[in-house]
C-alpha cells in the first residue's frame, strides 16, 4: 500500500467514525424527545413555577446540555421521585 492509499484509507475511517457517533447522538436525541413526548401525554397541562438559585438553574441546565435533553425533562423524575425524609410524616 502506498503512502497516498494510507492516507485515502485513514480519512475514510475518519469520516466513518465521525458519522457513527453523529449517528449515536442522533440516536441518543430521538429517544430522549419521544420519552419528552410520551410524560407529556401523560402529564397534566399544569405548569409548576419554582424559584431556584442562580448556581442550581446553572448546574441544571449545563447538566441538561450534556445529556442533549431539555431542562424540564431533567428536572421532572425528581419532582416526582418523593422525598424519603418526608415518608411518615
């Protein structure tokens, strides 16, 4: 193999590497809106208006950003996840 093949060879695994993980991403979105869609239809059309700290919508968000969802489909399992301190109560 020559030079010149090698190198036609190396960029041709680079961009199908590239388009494996565009791939996954994309994947990785599409699950993350239906599951979006899916509390919808099940949530009731009530919004909640919360006020939190600037530092806690930061990490909130930055945390949502990484994982490619939106912030309120972050944040909604723990709102419905119930607070162990307050059980027997």
């Amino acid at each position: 193999m020559t030079d010149p093949e090698a190198a036609r060879r190396a960029r041709h695994d680079a961009v199908r590497a590239q388009v494996a993980d565009e791939e996954n991403v994309a994947d990785e979105e599409n699950k993350a809106t239906e599951a979006e869609v899916a509390e919808n239809a099940a949530a009731l059309g009530v919004s909640l208006h919360l006020r939190i700290s600037r530092s806690l919508d930061l990490e909130l968000r930055r945390q949502a950003a990484a994982e490619h969802i939106p912030t309120p489909a972050l944040a909604r399992p723990w709102l419905r996840t119930p607070d162990v301190s307050r059980q027997g109560r």
